[in-house]
C-alpha cells in the first residue's frame, strides 16, 4: 500500500508537471484528490491494515495529499499568471497614438495683460473700477479739464451720439466718476481697464475699438517719485526685471505735470534697434500727476490732495511683448491666433 | 514741427553736441522729438563750377560739352545732358569722388568717344524734393543766382549740410512751434545765452497811417491789428538763404514777400499777411465778423461761404481774407505788385479754431492762432519783417504801424514754496536749484525766504499754476534725478470685488468647457444691430444706438448682441479653413431705456456661437457636430457652477434661429436669454454649417447672490435607485414631466434624470417613451419598500391623469 501511494504521488507529480491548461490541471485535481480519486480508493483499502500501520499509511497518504495539493495550487498559479500575461500582451495599446481630445478653449490675449495688471494693483490694495462705454461729454472730457473747445480734443476724435453723449475715447472718465463717489475722501486707489473707441480708420496700427488700463492714486502727499516708483514696478511686471524706464514731459489736459514713460528696449538692451527706432527706449504709457482742476471738479481740496495717473495700452503691451505687427488680429478672432496664448 | 540745427544755431550755442545727444536731450527735458533727418550730403567733392565753355558734344546731339572752372584755375571736362546749361553759370559740380543721394558714386568716365570729369547737377539729383523746386530749375540743372566763387563748398549754399530735427510740439507748447521757441528751450536746457534776431527798421518819413486806417469791430475775436505799408517794393526770388530755411521746414518757397512773412511765422511762431495795397480795394481795414452766407474766394482759389462767427478781414465792405485762416485771392501779392498792407495782429484763438475747422483749412497760420501766441511780440514779428522786406524787395518802410485794440497782456503770477515742490515731487531740490532753473528759464522771480514768486513770461502760455512751475522745476531738474519710491498710507485692503471675481469664474469655466474668449466691435452695422435679440432685450423696445457721424457703415450702431458679429467672426475662421470653432463674448450690449438721446444702460452679456465638430477623435470613431445639447450642456454647466436655481429652458422662437431647436431661458420665470441653432437660411448667409449660439444676461446671473453657509452633511444611509418609463405625446416637453415626477415624489426623491427617449417602430405614431431614472435618499434612515411604492404609485397616478401617460412594463 505504501508503494502505491508513492507511485500515485510520483505518477501524479509528473503529470501535473506536464500540464498546459488548466482544464487538464482540474480533471488532475479530481482523478487524484476527489472523491472518487485514486487516493481515496487506496484509502478505502485502509481497514485491511493492521493497528500499526494504519496512523502510518494515513500520515503518509496525508502527506502525499498535501503534496499533490501544493503542486496543483502552484501549477494553478503558474498557469493563472501565463494567462494574465498572455492577456495583458494582447491587450497592449500604441501609446503614442492621439488621446481623445477634451475641449478647452482659451483667454484673449488682451485680457490675459489687462488681468495680469488688474492683478499687480490690486495686490498692492487697489480696486478694479469700471464704468460706462457711452459717457457723457462731461465726464469724458468736461471733468477732465477738456472744456469745450479745448485743442487737445481735436488729440482724440470722438465718435458722437449726441451733443452730450459720445463713445468714451479713454477710460478716464472713470476716475472722475469714482473720485465722485468718495466724497473728497481718499485714499482713492483703482485701476481701470476697458474699451474705447476713436474716429480712427482700422489699419495695422490703428483701430476704431480698442482697450485701455489706467490707474489712479488719489491720497495726502502723493509725490512724483511715487509715480516713478509705481512705473517701474510695474514696467519690470510686465517686461523683466532687467529693464529701466524713463519718463519725459508730455501733455495731457487731465495732468499736471504730464509725463510719458519710455522702457529700454529688450531687442536691443538699449542700445538702438530697428524696434526703438534707435533710440534705446520704447514708448509704453502715459502719466502725470491729477491735475488740480480734475481734483476740484470731483470734490478734493487739491491743497491737500494729490495723486498720480497712468494709462496704458494692452495692445500696446501685447505687441511689444510678442512682437505682434497688426492690431487687427486682437478683433478678427482667428482662432490661429486665439490658440497661441495662454493665461498662465 | 521740423527744425533746422543749422537756424536753431543763429540763436543758441549748440556746436558742443551732436544732433543725436541734442535731439535727445530735447526729448527728455522738453519737446518728443519724431525724427532726426541727418545731412543729406556734406561733401567736399561737391562745389560750385563756373561754364567757361559749352559746347555741342562732337558724338551726340542731345549732350553738351562743358568747360567748367572748379576751383583753383582748374577745368574740368564734363558732358552735360540738361537743356539749360549754358556757358557763363554757375553751376553744382559733383567731382569725381563725390557720392550722391542714393549712393549714386562719380567717377571719371568716357561718354560718346569725350572724356567726362564729374557732373553737373539738378536738384533733384542732390536729394531736394521736387515739391520745392521752382519751375526755372525742375527740367534741369540748378543755376545759381546770386554771386558765388567757383570751388566754394556747395552743400552749405544749399543747406545740404543742415541737421533736420522733427518734434512732436504738445498743444500746450505752443511757444515751440517757432524757432525762437526752441531756441529758448534748448538754452534753458544747456544753460545756454541765448540771442534775439535784430528786428530794428529804417522808416520813412512817409507814414503808414496816410494810407491805411484800422478798425476793430470785436475786440474779443481780434484783440489787436495792426497795419504797416511798405512801397516800392519789387516782388521777385528769394535769396537762397531766405528759402534754404523755408525748405528746411517743409514750407515752398513762392516769392520775397510771401516768403518773409512765413519765415517771420517759422521764427517767430507769429503769423502775418501780405495784403496787395493797390488791390485791396479801400485805404481802411475794417475786421468784423462775416455777414451769414457772405462769400470770399481764398488764395486756393475756393470759393468759401462764411457764418457769423468766421472773423474776417475787410476793406470796409469786402471780405479780403478770413482772418487767421487764408488770405483771399482778390488782394494777393503777385509779380508787379509794388505797395503792400503787412498785417500783424493777434486773433481768439477759440474763433479761429472754429473757422479753420468749419471751413477744413488747417494752416501753418491757424495752427499758431489756434494755440495762442505772445501777444506782446506781435510788433516786434512786424517790425522784423518790415527790415527783411526792405532789404530783400529794395522797399520803404513807412512811418509806423497803423495799430488798433491793444496788445497788453496780464501775466501770471505763481507763488511757491520750495517745501511745497519738494513734497510733491519727492526729491530733495535746493531754493538755489530751484532759482538757478528760474534763472535757465528766463523766468522773472523774486525769492521771500523760501517762497518764490514767479511771473511767467507771455511766450509761455502753458505757465499758469503752480503745478505748471512744478513741471518746469522738476524737468529741468531732469526726472531721471527723482528717486523712485513707493506712496507712503495705510495698508489697503483692495482687490476684487465678489463679483468681480464671479466674472472670472464665468470665464475660467467658457474657456474650460471648451470656448476661446473672443473680443469683437461694439459698433455694427445697422442690419445686424437688428438681428439675434434676445426677448428681454426686445422687449424694452428700443432701437440700437445710432452713432451721430459715422465713419462708415460697417460700425455705425451700437449692438443689442454680440451674436451678429461672433458669426462674423467665425465666417472669417471658416473662410481660412479652420471650420471647427466655438467663441464666446463677455461684453456690453447698449439699451436706450430712457429714450432717444438719454444714456444708454450697459448691460453685460454672455453670447457664444460654436459651429464645427465638437468631439473630434476619429481613430476611435469618434466625430461629432456641434448639436443644441452641447451650447444647452455649456450653459447648465454654468449655472451650476454659479450655484443658480430656478432656470428653465422652454421651447421659443427667435427670429434668425432654427424654430424647432431654439430654447428660451427663464430665470425664476423671466427670460434672460436664448439657446439655438442658427436658421440655416442665415446659417447660409454665413457660409456656415450647422452653428448654434446663446446670449444670455449675465448681469442678472451675477446678481444672485451665493451666500453659503454651512454644509449638508453626507448620509450614510443607501440611496434607492428607481427606474420609470412612460409613454406620452411626442410634443410633450421631458423637463415637464420631470418637474411633475420631482413634485410628486417627495418628500424623499431626491434626483430626477432623464436617461433615455425612444420613438419610432414599436411605438404608437404621434407618441414617444421617456424613460426617467429616480434617486430617492433619506438623511437618517433607510427608505422602506412601501415609501418608495407609495411614491411611485403617486407619480404614476398623477402623470397618467396629467399627462395621459402609460407606464411600460
């Protein structure tokens, strides 16, 4: 009996060896431990067998049981992991094949500069103020010290709806109106964005609409250095810690004294190019301090008060900063153009 | 406003510098410079030659062949093709060696078989514009007039050795629209002397005032006039150097009269006129204002119609010229004019503001008027060119200028305290420095211990407050000098507001469902102001507004949408093969509420137009169109990122949209916008395929306010799912019934949500099955069988009386 149950164990052990399927390995599994299995039919013969050597035979039937049991686990095993590879092989996808899109659109890049200036100013504590696009001739030009008739109208070409109404052709008139809501209180500190419209004829480097992003610092001793100080934080913002900025006389009716603001010129490092039209310095925006008058008509004492004014273009901005040659494109909506800038 | 270096030097020293530093320093301190136009030709191969000799070339009958004198007894050979060339001239040569405008190099050469040693040269040929060459010389070569030496240097005869500097004069710099003007900037800049034309003349004993007596009938429009006679005058050429400086600054030389009056207008900044005595038709000079409907026919030959606020200049009956503006035709000074009526005199600028305008003529002279000019130098402007007349037209002078109203000026008086400056320009200038600046400026002043009491000279009209005297303070003090710092206050809070910041969310989740962000015009045509309102824009009855004067028609009224012109905009995209495109628009539409005339409301809107395919990934069979679902998916995604409730879409009709697939959208029950397809007639019109659009109020969205506080905790209790389908009729809206079976589930249904709509073969014709998927949820329990039953029998019950719907097995 002991030397079938070794046949059955050695018989039984080779033929799980060879199996390659696990179907085979489940009919093993019953032909050897089933019910009916060659191991239980040699059991049954057990009562033939003396008081000795019965726990002997048993053990060793145990054993040869557990033995067929862990080869069968272990080839299952085997056999189940042949398979998941096999599987996993079959299932091998071409990685550099496109991904299946999602839709995501995408900011314009004139706002990308007017959000990105919205959002210097108002962590250094200013708001964003806006206002109406059709303004009255009061507020457009009138509180800004243009009184009718004034020359430097004829500087901006308006468009008209009536006598008192017209298309606002900056975003100033925002800061007379905000000044007003404070009652002759500062600090005012806003920073205004929006569009304007002038009488100009669409071409490359004019356009009928376009927008525009001021700032207005209204407070006790505001100084120019304040101005200078305020530019070049914001002039490094927008272009680079390594550029400078200069200011030089210029004249707008709203300020006094008037300034424009040149940057060095990143094409050359200020040394004169083609795009500075080598001069080293590109014009970028125009400033000054509020002049008294405008302080007076919104309701400030102008001996206490004092403030500071710039106002910028973000086409202006977007074509020195991707050397963008048509104004036209930030209105035609192209999406070839759309496409290329991002907000962050 | 151009500048000759070479006049600018009669006047202030600026042979230290080069005209780049110059130009710049001008630009820093004072007056934008445009432009620097460098020499167009120094040359030391370039001189006069004098024609000994010309004769017919041997070879060629159109070339001569000249013997010219260059200098030093040398002759030169030169051939010649120009018809005026003649012996005894003198000519420009431009030796051998020399290098003309446009890198055109002289060499010695052989022409027809004769040796050819330089050229002679037109005008043309040396780089000076047509528009300035008199007729005599525009077909030829130049001949010089006047006495010249053989060998001289001819570049600075021509003023070819003269460095052009164009500025770009402020309006409020008017003094710097005059050489003088300059010339007092840049010595204040430099700390320069600087040193006035001598404007003394010899009079005769005759007097002006036996021929011509002056009358101001408004004294506001023309403060002074002033009238002087000069006779015996011959009008003739100007001397080279005389229409060098016209040149120099754009202006044609025309003759010795009108040439001395702009030259006094270009160093001065003072227009004068030239009247024709013997035609001027009257011995008095009357200025008044027209006449309504008056006429004058002006030196360009216009006839003009004047108004009532056009001052004019008149004999006492007739309009001679508008005054400030153009002078007429009738009393022009011409060749054989002998005797003429100089007028100097000072005009309200507001007046001649108005009639250059009216009548489109803006001149050097309105230019000047319009800006205002020192008064107190009008005389003097006179006077200087009365001295210039006499001597280069062989005139007298008569007995003083004929003068009426007055030229009495009351200057500002600006007082400051060096403190005061100091603070508000933050750098720490000195009382001195701020004298030493008065002193540049040739400002008159006195200093009180710190106090400075400034007058401003009538050359700077710009210099009326104290913050005037703080420019000139702080941009002589040069403001690269001020330090840069920050205002110094207390810490604001700033940034945006809530619903700034709603704003940019709204745009984060457009450009994240896929949408670019789009800008287009405000301003359309009219046609397409009427086209794609929304019906609670429609129904505030207004009509776009209307630009007064358009430019053209593309953009002459405001927009009620911005959907006309984002199908523009993909019509443009589609025109260049890019035909898959969705944009959206945040902006303002215009809404005359108040009526015609009144200030419109602005009222933000949200408009999108996609058109194409939406999902496009056709290796896995993926390809499909924009449908309505994806603009209507967009817009849910909206509001419920927003956290807005009480939207309902209803089926509308708009014109311009597709009548099947158009959605109104209500909030609480008012509209506040529209979803749908483009009518495909429209969709034609644009060359589009099928494209889909929405405009809705964004303001309104904005306005619910989102306050939320607290949380709803998370049950851990199950969830019991339900699924009910129907069969109704197919005109029966799904978001209806939905709404019903939420209403009569309650109080545990917590979800509705249609998952499927079946119509067609196996369905009753006119009828559709829509199939709902229904989430009932308790907070502290698990639901029992009998609520949910209960529940649904009551749906069941409610849509089969309601709706006649059958529920499928």
């Amino acid at each position: 009996m002991k030397e079938r149950l070794q046949s059955i164990k050695e018989e039984a052990l080779q033929q799980i060896e060879e199996v390659k399927d696990s179907k085979t390995l489940q009919d093993l599994r019953v032909k050897y431990l089933g019910k009916k299995g060659q191991i239980t039919e040699v059991l049954k013969g057990m009562g033939n067998l003396s008081k000795e050597e019965r726990p002997v035979i048993g053990q060793l039937a145990n054993e040869i049981r557990d033995a067929i049991t862990e080869a069968l686990d272990t080839k299952q095993e085997t056999l189940e992991q042949a398979a998941l590879q096999q599987q996993l092989k079959e299932e091998t996808v071409d990685v550099t094949m496109p991904g299946k899109p999602s839709q995501v659109g995408g900011s314009h890049l004139l706002m990308n500069v007017i959000r990105d200036i919205e959002d210097l100013f108002t962590g250094m504590g200013y708001e964003v103020a806006e206002g109406p696009e059709v303004e009255t001739d009061y507020y457009n030009f009138e509180a800004l010290n243009l009184p009718k008739g004034h020359p430097a109208r004829d500087m901006q070409d308006s468009f008209y709806i009536t006598e008192e109404l017209l298309m606002r052709t900056h975003t100033s008139p925002v800061q007379a109106r905000t000044m007003n809501k404070h009652e002759g209180r500062g600090p005012v500190k806003i920073i205004c964005p929006g569009k304007v419209y002038r009488r100009d004829t669409d071409d490359a480097t004019h356009s009928h609409q376009f927008t525009q992003i001021e700032g207005l610092y209204v407070d006790e001793n505001i100084r120019m250095s304040d101005l200078k100080g305020t530019l070049n934080t914001l002039a490094k913002h927008l272009f680079g810690e390594d550029r400078h900025i200069r200011l030089r006389p210029s004249y707008f009716p709203f300020t006094e004294p008037s300034v424009e603001m040149d940057i060095s010129c990143k094409m050359c490092n200020g040394h004169g190019c083609s795009v500075c039209k080598h001069t080293g310095w590109i014009e970028m925006l125009g400033a000054g301090l509020v002049h008294p008058n405008v302080l007076e008509m919104a309701g400030f004492d102008s001996e206490k008060y004092s403030g500071f004014a710039f106002g910028m273009g973000p086409e202006r901005i977007a074509m020195l900063k991707h050397g963008i040659e048509d104004i036209r494109h930030f209105y035609t909506n192209d999406v070839r153009f759309l496409k290329q800038f991002h907000q962050v | 406003m151009l500048v000759s270096t070479n006049w600018l030097k009669q006047y202030v020293d600026i042979d230290h510098v080069s005209t780049e530093q110059l130009a710049e320093d001008i630009t820093k301190t004072g007056v934008e410079v445009e432009q620097v136009f460098e020499p167009t030709l120094v040359s030391d191969y370039l001189v006069v030659g004098y024609v000994t000799a010309c004769d017919q070339h041997p070879n060629a009958d159109k070339l001569n062949l000249c013997q010219v004198d260059v200098g030093n007894g040398e002759i030169a050979q030169i051939v010649c093709g120009a018809d005026n060339v003649a012996s005894g001239q003198h000519v420009v040569v431009a030796k051998p060696g020399a290098v003309l405008p446009g890198g055109f190099k002289i060499k010695k050469t052989k022409l027809r078989d004769e040796s050819s040693e330089g050229m002679i040269c037109s005008l043309q040929e040396l780089g000076i514009d047509e528009k300035y060459i008199a007729d005599d010389y525009k077909d030829g070569i130049y001949v010089f007039n006047e006495s010249v030496e053989a060998g001289q240097l001819a570049a600075p005869l021509l003023n070819l050795d003269d460095a052009i500097i164009e500025f770009d004069v402020t309006p409020n710099r008017s003094d710097c629209l005059s050489i003088l003007g300059m010339a007092y900037e840049v010595a204040a800049m430099y700390d320069h002397e600087i040193e006035l034309p001598n404007s003394e003349v010899d009079q005769a004993q005759e007097q002006s005032s036996d021929y011509v007596d002056v009358t101001i009938a408004n004294e506001e429009a023309n403060p002074y006039y002033g009238a002087w006679v000069i006779k015996d005058l011959t009008v003739t050429t100007s001397p080279l150097w005389l229409q060098n400086r016209l040149i120099s600054a754009g202006i044609r030389p025309i003759n010795n009269v009108v040439d001395v009056t702009n030259f006094i207008l270009l160093e001065y900044g003072q227009p004068l006129h030239a009247f024709d005595y013997d035609r001027f038709g009257s011995n008095q000079v009357l200025t008044r204002m027209a006449e309504e409907g008056e006429t004058i026919q002006t030196l360009d030959g216009e006839e003009r119609t004047l108004s009532s606020h056009h001052l004019v200049i008149t004999n006492g009956e007739e309009p001679h010229a508008i005054a400030g503006v153009m002078g007429g035709e009738e009393s022009e000074v011409q060749d054989g004019t002998t005797t003429i009526l100089l007028e100097a005199a000072y005009f309200d600028p507001q007046t001649i503001r108005q009639s250059s305008k009216d009548h489109g003529i803006r001149s050097e002279a309105s230019v000047r008027y319009e800006k205002g000019l020192d008064i107190t130098r009008v005389k003097e402007a006179a006077s200087r060119a009365a001295q210039l007349l006499a001597s280069l037209g062989g005139g007298q002078v008569l007995g003083d200028i004929v003068e009426a109203g007055s030229t009495s000026w009351t200057p500002y008086v600006i007082s400051f305290t060096k403190t005061e400056m100091v603070k508000r320009i933050g750098a720490d200038i000195s009382l001195e420095e701020m004298t030493q600046i008065m002193e540049r400026l040739r400002f008159d002043y006195e200093v009180d211990g710190e106090t400075i009491t400034v007058t401003a000279p009538p050359r700077r009209q710009d210099i009326v407050i104290k913050e005037d005297m703080l420019e000139e303070i702080a941009r002589l003090y040069g403001y690269d000098n001020i330090p840069f710092t920050l205002p110094i206050g207390e810490m604001d809070q700033g940034g945006l507001t809530v619903k700034q910041k709603r704003l940019r969310a709204v745009h984060d989740y457009l450009q994240a469902s896929g949408l670019y962000e789009s800008i287009t015009y405000s301003l359309t045509t009219e046609a397409k102001a009427q086209r794609f309102i929304s019906p609670d824009v429609r129904e505030l009855n207004v009509s776009p507004v209307k630009l007064a004067m358009p430019m053209s028609d593309l953009h002459s009224h405001l927009r009620l949408s911005a959907v006309p012109e984002l199908l523009s905009s993909l019509q443009y995209n589609v025109a260049r093969n890019q035909y898959n495109v969705g944009l959206y628009e945040l902006g303002s539409v215009y809404t005359q509420t108040e009526g015609e005339g009144t200030q419109p409301d602005e009222r933000v809107r949200l408009a999108a137009a996609v058109t194409g395919l939406w999902e496009n990934h056709p290796w896995q069979g993926v390809q499909k169109s924009v449908d309505f679902f994806v603009l209507k998916g967009i817009l849910e995604g909206l509001f419920d990122y927003l956290a807005i409730d009480g939207i309902e879409f209803k089926q509308g009709e708009i014109d311009d949209l597709h009548p099947g697939r158009t959605a109104l959208i209500e909030l609480n029950g008012t509209v506040i916008g529209y979803v749908g397809q483009v009518h495909p007639t429209v969709q034609k019109e644009h060359d589009l395929q099928e494209t889909y659009v929405f405009d809705v109020n964004l303001d309104a969205l904005l306005a619910v306010t989102n306050t939320q506080a607290g949380y709803k905790p998370i049950t851990k209790y199950p969830a019991i799912a339900q699924d009910l389908a129907f069969v109704v009729d197919q005109s029966t809206p799904a978001a209806e019934l939905a709404e019903a079976i939420k209403e009569k589930g309650q109080p545990h249904l917590e979800s509705v949500r249609v998952f499927d709509v079946y119509e067609g073969e196996h369905m009753e014709a006119g009828k559709k099955s829509v199939a709902f998927n229904l989430i009932f949820q308790h907070q502290e329990r698990t639901l029992t069988d009998e609520e949910i039953d209960q529940a649904r029998t009551a749906i069941v019950e409610y849509l089969q009386t309601q709706y006649d719907a059958v529920l499928r097995g």
